[in-house]
C-alpha cells in the first residue's frame, strides 16, 4: 500500500510542504526547532512514505540531540498527509524507524508529544529531561533502544553542532 524508503535530499521540500500543511504555521518557533536549526536529519532513519501513485503521504525525521553528555535521538515531526489519516501510517513510520535506530546501534529516543498517543510505541515521560523552555515537562518522552539507556540520563537536551 505504502512505499517507505529513505528521506532523500529531493525529498526535503516536498517534506516541508507536507509539515506545513499538518502543522500550524508557527511549528518552526517550537523549541524542538531550536535544536534542529543547522543540523542535518539523521541518515538512515528519516523516511518518507509514497502512495501507490508516487505521492508522498508521511514522513518522519530524526534528529541528533545530547541530554546531559548522552547522545539520543529526537523524534519528530512525523506527519501523515490529511487523506491518508487514520489508515495506519504514523505507526508504520514511527515502528519502522525505531527498529532501523536499533539496527543503527541508537540506544536512546525521545520527543515531546501526547503520552496517550505515544504510550502505544514505548514511550514514557522522562525525569530530569529539561527540553528548551516553553515545553511542557510532561510532554517530554522517551523510549530506552537498550536495556537501561535512559537509566541516569539527566539534564537539558541541547542541539549537537552541525
């Protein structure tokens, strides 16, 4: 039904097109933004989703962070296309990339989203996790790759240079 395959640079505006039209306008002054700003997305985890016709219907990208001194990934913006909501894609693009971030040897993931929503993949608030302020503290997630990544990882999460 879907094609997932890597995020390639020809992809990128199509990408942003589609981030513009699932989020508000103002998505890019979130603080999660403020980490991404001059960093490229991770290779080999952010995916694009095509219909059948070749149209782009999700995409999701991650980013490098530091939490403290431990690398982690960000997760985020996952976006599914409004007439291809409610078929199951978001999960197949959030499950699919968490298994290629374990295969890559990632041990951590986190993100600021709705813990009812993102429960279901793993997820659970983080302690001590200080994400850029306006971000609501119990919006912040995280889900262990490893046995015991998030296990003493404490601290703000800062943007790694790009």
């Amino acid at each position: 039904m879907f094609d997932l395959s890597e995020e390639s640079p020809a992809d990128w505006w199509e990408v942003e097109a589609l981030y513009d039209l699932c989020f508000a306008p103002g998505r890019t002054a979130l603080s999660s933004y403020r980490l991404r700003d001059g960093v490229e997305p991770v290779r080999g985890l952010s995916m694009v989703a095509r219909d059948r016709e070749g149209i782009l219907a999700g995409a999701i990208r991650y980013w490098p962070v530091q939490v403290g001194d431990a690398p982690a990934l960000l997760l985020g913006p996952v976006a599914v296309h409004p007439t291809h909501q409610g078929e199951g894609l978001g999960a197949l693009l959030i499950q699919g990339s968490l298994e290629r971030a374990v295969a890559l040897g990632w041990e951590r993931v986190m993100l600021v989203g709705d813990a009812p929503y993102y429960r279901r993949f793993g997820f659970e608030p983080l302690q001590g996790v200080v994400m850029p302020p306006p971000t609501n503290p119990d919006r912040v997630l995280g889900q262990a790759l490893r046995a015991g990544a998030w296990d003493g990882v404490t601290g703000n999460v800062t943007r790694v240079p790009g």
